[in-house]
C-alpha cells in the first residue's frame, strides 16, 4: 500500500504534453507584480518624458478656450467647434502617453509566460463560486505568501519614500522661495522623479514573485507516475499497437531490402541457415558491399530471388556467418573480410566471361580462408 501511496504522489516534472494542455486551457505563469512594475515605471517614465509635450498642448488648449470674444460665446455653433477642437487637441495630447500605456500593459503580462489567447480561460467556472473552495483558499499557504508580498511592497515603497524624502527635503524647502512658475516646473519634476524611483522600487517584489509564480506553476503542473505511464500509452499508443507498427516496420523494411536482391552480384549462403547479398561495382565502388542478409525463412527467400535472377550463390558457411554478424545492411564489409570475398568476387567474374565465351572455366572456391577472430559459430 505504501507504494500505490507514493506512486499517487505528484513527484514528476510536467511532460510537454502536459505544459502544452495546460497553456490550451489558459494556464500559464503570470505574475501581477511584475505587470504592475512595469505599467508603474513605464507610466513614470512617460511623463517625465512627454511632460513637456502635453504640458504646452493642454496650456495652448485651455488659452484657446478662456480666451475669447464677446460675439463668440453667444455663438452657439462656434462654441461647438470650440468643444470639438478642445477634444481633439486634448486627444492628441494624451495620445502618446496613452500608446505608451497600451504597450506597458501589453509587455507587463507577456513577460512571463509569452503571448496566450485561449477561450477555455473565458469560460465561467461555477467551481469559482464554491465558497468552501474560497475559504480554503484564503487560508491556504499561498494567502499567506500573498499576505507576505503584501508587508513587503509596503515596507519596500515606506523605505524608498522615506528616503526620498530625506533626499528632497531641502529642494522642497527651496520651493516657497521661487517664484510661482519656477516652483510649478520644479515641484513637478521632483514629483515625476519620485515616482519614477517609486515605481523602480516596485522591480524588487517582481523579482521575489516571478521566481514564485515559476515554482508554483511548476509545482501545479507536476504528475504522478500513474499519470506518467498513461499518457505515455496515449501518445505512443499501447504495447500491443507499438509492437504491431514494430512488425510493419520490419516488413516494410525487408521488402525493401528484397528489392535490391536482383541488384547483387553475389549471394554468399551457410547453405541454408544464413545468406548475404554482396554487390560490388569496380568503377564506382571501393570495396563490397552488403545490400541484403537474413536467417532460416529470409535466407530461402533470397536464394529463391538469387535464382529467378540468375544470380551466382556460393556456399561458405564460415563466411557467410561472419559477413552476417559483421556487417550492417548498406555498408561495406569489414576490412579483414576482403581477401575472402575477392575470392568470391573473382570466381564469380571469370564465371561470367566463361559463359560469354571469354576465358576458361574458373574453379569453385571451395577453400575460403576467414580470419579467426572473425568466425561465428
């Protein structure tokens, strides 16, 4: 029992599969304070950095519509196309903050985790409503990290205001003796700059969570070994079907390795228990190779080709074995082979000038020397 216990246990690494059905269903690490980081600091930076763009718009804007004539207030069609320019203008000069917002908010998510659309985590789950679930949640271990993260954004921000503070006090101090313009321009770019060292601040708590949020989402997505095994029979399919596609291969294989019988030169047999078929052409071939070889069943059927073809078939137990177990199907045979298989070959090509009526008739290689650490029983 202690070992269905164990096996049930979530200890394996999410599979591929796994992480890919879980991003389908929308699940994917996120992290909150990060996103809230980077829309913060962006968002600073953009007024500092548009500050002055939208500062001369909204100032030319609010002069365009407090100062004007007497004729032109009771215009009830000039103070439409007062309202219309004061929209547009006050669009356009937010525009830039605005797209600079857009693509923070959109960089924010993606950031961890990549780019995910799924409509399965659009779909209401009545599991959500479940107020035993939510009270579980609430005090579950990961409240209390959140709870935890939550202390720590506000000493972080208490620290760095504190600071601040302390940073900017006489500059603040200075501000009631500047004149009003001067004080305005001033106190906003120690504001802009403060919340930009604000916002800074906040990459501390991303940095801390986005390890987290990793962890967990590992942790989530983790499987037993049961569900290891299973998936497993559902990707490469059961034993009985692997081993049924096996066989096909192996058929698949043989009857092209049958295919390339009439292409020998030679077949080399045990006589009946091993053949090989030897090819080998001078012009284009450094030495012999091996285009088919099987046992019992496989070796008769090619003799059975070598014959329709009439192809020559030497019996040589030994070197038959050792060209079998030595050599690999499409490559050539081994070097300490190749004064037996000359002896072959030659007596195979004077055969043919023979029956051409060229040269006299060679003697059968009866006495086909293998080395011994090549023999095979």
């Amino acid at each position: 029992m202690a070992d269905d216990d164990s096996s049930q246990e979530k200890t394996e690494e999410a599979s591929g599969r796994k992480i890919e059905k879980a991003r389908e269903e929308g699940q994917i690490p996120r992290s909150r304070d990060l996103t809230t980081s980077v829309v913060l600091l962006f968002g600073a930076c953009g007024l500092y950095y548009y500050a002055d763009f939208m500062f001369a718009k909204i100032v030319g804007l609010t002069r365009a519509n407090f100062i004007l004539k007497r004729e032109t207030i009771f215009d009830t069609n000039a103070m439409i196309s007062h309202l219309a320019s004061a929209i547009y203008e006050g669009i356009l000069s937010l525009m830039p903050f605005f797209g600079l917002m857009l693509f923070a908010s959109i960089l924010g998510p993606i950031a961890l985790g990549g780019w995910l659309f799924s409509m399965d985590a659009l779909q209401p789950k009545l599991s959500r409503m479940d107020p035993l679930a939510g009270i579980k949640r609430m005090f579950s271990l990961k409240s209390v990290i959140e709870l935890a993260k939550a202390l720590a954004k506000v000493l972080v921000i208490l620290g760095a205001t504190i600071l601040l503070l302390k940073y900017y006090a006489q500059d603040m101090f200075r501000l009631s003796d500047e004149s009003i313009n001067i004080a305005i321009i001033h106190s906003a770019k120690i504001s802009i700059l403060a919340t930009i060292i604000l916002s800074a601040t906040t990459l501390i708590i991303a940095a801390v969570d986005v390890p987290l949020q990793l962890l967990e989402y590992a942790k989530k997505l983790k499987m037993t070994k049961q569900e290891i095994r299973d998936e497993s029979k559902d990707t490469d399919g059961k034993p009985e079907v692997k081993g049924r596609i096996r066989q096909l291969q192996r058929e698949m294989a043989q009857r092209r390795m049958m295919a390339k019988v009439p292409e020998a030169d030679v077949i080399i047999t045990n006589p009946t228990h091993y053949a090989v078929a030897l090819k080998y052409q001078p012009e284009s071939m450094a030495t012999p190779t091996m285009i088919a070889k099987g046992g019992d069943n496989i070796a008769l059927k090619i003799r059975e080709i070598a014959k329709a073809h009439n192809i020559e078939i030497i019996e040589s137990p030994v070197l038959a074995r050792a060209i079998f177990h030595t050599t690999e199907l499409d490559t050539e045979i081994p070097a300490g082979l190749y004064l037996a298989v000359a002896q072959v070959l030659a007596y195979v090509f004077q055969l043919r000038n023979h029956r051409k009526g060229r040269g006299e008739k060679p003697k059968y290689p009866r006495n086909i020397k293998v080395p011994k650490d090549l023999y095979f029983e």
